[in-house]
C-alpha cells in the first residue's frame, strides 16, 4: 500500500452524485482549522463506506489488497485504482482522486464542480 495524502481532522461523507459516479468527502472548518477541504474521487465503481472519519488517510492498494478486497474482479471488470481510507476501513474504486483545500463554508461551491447540496 502505498500512501497518497493524509490529514489529521474530521471528514463527512458529502455528496455522491451517480449522474457524474463522483464521489465528494468534506471536512468544513473543523475545531483548530479555519480552511475547507474537499476530498473528490471521480468515476467511482465501488465503495465502502463509514459516514465519517476522525482522521483521514488515503493510500493505493497494492495487488495483494487489491485482490482480497475485489476478488475476482481484481483484473476482470474492475478498470479504476482501489484507494483504502484508512488502511483499509473503508475504500473507493475510481479513476480519480483529488482534493482542494480554500476559505469556504459548507455552503460554498466545490471546485470540483456543481454537486446537489454544494452550489
């Protein structure tokens, strides 16, 4: 496994938007940080989820980890990077991920484009 971006602050499962299979975690304005940061996986198959995370860390899976969590999938039908949220507590397949991190609230708009309850 290969770590991608960590960060030591609270996130939410945001938004998912199956029109665009994006998938979007927030962490807004937390105790102790005044910024915003948007967590984006674009193009997402599959995931596994917790509603929150205390702490967040994304890594790449490896083909080991990659195949206990897929199976058979693992090479088949499966075309996008397996990222682990924390190790393997929860994890996302996509093409994508990406994160952006500025002054905005809750309400503001994402910069990764008009998702419902984002603007």
């Amino acid at each position: 496994m290969g770590k991608i971006v960590e960060w030591n602050r609270e996130f939410q499962v945001w938004q998912y938007s199956v029109s665009h299979s994006t998938l979007l975690l927030r962490s807004v304005n937390v105790e102790g940080f005044n910024t915003r940061l948007d967590v984006a996986f674009m193009a997402v198959e599959l995931m596994h989820l917790q509603p929150d995370y205390s702490h967040l860390e994304i890594s790449e899976a490896n083909n080991e980890e990659r195949e206990q969590i897929l199976g058979a999938q693992s090479s088949d039908s499966a075309t996008g990077t397996l990222y682990l949220l924390n190790g393997g507590e929860g994890y996302v397949l996509a093409r994508k991920c990406s994160w952006h991190e500025d002054l905005g609230d809750h309400h503001a708009p994402s910069k990764f484009g008009p998702l419902r309850g984002t603007e």
